[in-house]
C-alpha cells in the first residue's frame, strides 16, 4: 500500500534463490532426545557457506547513527495484503541446504548435519537471551528485520523477487538462530516495541537493524528511529 511517498528501490539486491521452501513455524518440544543409533554413515557436511558461528558482522555504531539519519522518516504503513506467502523462504542454497540450515550449521558448534541437510547435533548459543540448547528443534531463524515489518515499511512495493531475497539474505546481518520462544516473543516489533532480553546485544541488534534497513531503502517510524538514536548514541 503506497504511503504516498516515492521510494527507493533496495541496492545491490541479492538476487532471488530458487526453490523456496514454504515457512514452518516452529514451537518448543520437551521430551527425550532420541538417541541416534542409526543413518551416521549418511552425514554429510554442509557444502553451501563457511562456517562463522555468527551473522555477518554489521557496520559499526558510527556508521549506523549515519545510515539511520539517512533513512526515510515515515509513518509506518498498513498490513493491508501482507502475507508470508509473499516473502518466499526458505530457498534452497546448495544441494539439499536451505537457508534455514544453512544459518543452524553457521550459528552452531560442531554442528552435524543428515544426508538431507537437517541438523541433528550440535549447540547453539542464542544471542538474544544468553541461553544455551543442543536440539536444533528449539532454535527459530529471526529475521532480524520481520518481513511484515518489512512489508509496512516499503516492502510491499517490491517484486516477490526481491522479497525472496530479502527473506534469504546471508550477506547482510538479516538472519540469526535464536531461541524460538524469545522470536515468537518478538513477533513482528520493531526496536522501539521490543529488544532483546540481552542488554548487552542491543547496540549490535540496533546496528545489524539499521544495516538492513539502509541497504533495502525501508522506512523508519519516529519512534522507531528514537529508540534506535538511543541505543546507538550508547555503543
């Protein structure tokens, strides 16, 4: 829905993987794990991305305060048409990897990985609530911008191409494994409705935000751009 402003169109746009995979949400399971006494000669490792056990390190605080001064200042639009339908994800990257795996294997410790590319060991550290798990099952992939606040801040402009990309993108800050509680917690909030439990991940969480924001031209509210003044001015 226009906002009745010209916008930009993102830059350097990754281009758009193929064969998006339909989003699975994802909630807690308690219970035993099932030991794995069978199929370990079908691991395979990943052959998609190195391994970082991080998200691509974002800009710094300095450069952060001045793409936030450089983004559009608007109010934020409607919902009106949003669906997740329209961000396809998750896209396959190398033989049976998707994205979701990819960054499970990335954000990982000694993560082992099936014939089908399915973590089924290792550890994960979440960022943002400082806590720790070895079932990939209680890890979500947080879009760091959500992808409905994405669609009211200018997105709902974009090709589905482009929104492809946006849902996938490895190269920018976008994608983290986290506790999938905490990222249903946060849902579709932005910095000035929430932030993460962790305190102490704040000025990243604020830098890897504006990073994707300046790099696909979407808008900030005021109160979002507030709430991210004041965490940046404290890096």
């Amino acid at each position: 829905m226009s906002r009745g402003h010209a916008r930009q169109s993102p830059t350097d746009t990754p281009p758009a993987t193929p064969s998006a995979i339909g989003d699975r949400p994802r909630t807690r399971r308690f219970g035993a794990v099932v030991a794995l006494t069978t199929g370990l000669s079908a691991i395979a490792a990943l052959t998609g991305p190195p391994a970082q056990a991080a998200p691509p390190t974002p800009v710094n605080a300095a450069t952060a305060r001045a793409y936030l001064a450089q983004l559009n200042e608007a109010p934020e639009g409607s919902s009106a048409g949003y669906s997740r339908s329209k961000f396809p994800h998750w896209s396959t990257v190398s033989g049976t990897c998707n994205t979701r795996e990819v960054v499970l294997e990335r954000d990982g410790t000694n993560v082992v990985q099936d014939a089908n590319c399915a973590a089924v060991s290792g550890t994960w550290f979440s960022e943002y609530d400082d806590a720790t798990w070895t079932l990939a099952s209680d890890l979500d992939i947080d879009h760091v911008v959500p992808l409905s606040e994405a669609w009211r801040s200018g997105a709902d402009s974009w090709t589905n191409s482009t929104r492809q990309g946006f849902a996938n993108d490895l190269v920018r800050p976008q994608l983290i494994a986290v506790t999938d509680n905490v990222n249903q917690a946060k849902g579709d909030k932005d910095p000035a409705e929430w932030l993460p439990p962790s305190t102490s991940y704040h000025c990243l969480y604020a830098r890897m935000w504006v990073q994707v924001k300046k790099h696909y031209a979407l808008d900030v509210d005021t109160a979002e751009k507030v709430a991210l003044q004041g965490i940046l001015n404290s890096c």
